[in-house]
C-alpha cells in the first residue's frame, strides 16, 4: 500500500513537472509571439507614418500642380488679351490706311473696317 502511494506521488510529482514545462515552454511561445506582434505593431506604425508623409507630399504636389495650371491659365488669358489687342491693332492699320489712299475702298480687306 504504502509502495502504490509513494508510486501515485512520483506519478503526480512527474506530471506536475511536465505541467510545468508545459506552462514555462506555453509561457515562452507566448512572448516570443508578443514580441513578435510587438515588432509588427511597430513596424505596421512605421509604415503608416511613412504613409501618411507620402499622402501629404502628394497632397502638397498637387497643390503646387494646380498653382502652376491657375498661372498657365494666367498666362494663356494674357496671350488671349495680346491676340485680341493685335487683331485691333490690325483692324485700326487697315482702316488708317483706308482712310489715307482713296483706292483702298476697292480692296478685299475693306470689307474687314465696315
């Protein structure tokens, strides 16, 4: 009887150890993957930030793009206003010249100073 006892304690003593082990190696695991979740948590903050600095630069590029296009359209409405003034300029040559040669009214450009 007293053997089945000391049996059943070693029993026990060794099945208490390997739950040991068991818990120390789960314990283990289980930082060495909270450490790795850690890492991935950094490295996922880190590529969000980069992320984010990228998206602010595009936003600032586009923001410059259209600055340059609201200038090219300036410059364009300037050409536009230079044409116009030109074709004046034209207009009142033509009628000048009209004005001082008689002959000028048998031309097909007086038409253009009616």
């Amino acid at each position: 009887m007293e053997l089945y006892g000391i049996n059943y304690a070693i029993y026990a003593f060794n099945n208490a150890i390997n739950g040991l082990k068991n818990d120390i190696v789960k314990a283990i695991n289980n930082g060495i993957n909270g450490l790795s979740n850690s890492k991935n948590g950094i490295k996922n903050a880190i590529d969000g930030i980069n992320n984010s600095i990228y998206g602010k630069n595009n936003s600032i590029c586009g923001i410059i793009n259209a600055i340059c296009g609201i200038i090219n359209a300036i410059y364009g409405i300037n050409n536009s206003l230079y044409c116009i003034d030109n074709a004046i300029n034209g207009i009142n040559g033509i009628r000048n010249y009209r004005n001082s040669h008689i002959s000028f009214k048998n031309h097909p450009l007086h038409v253009l100073t009616n």
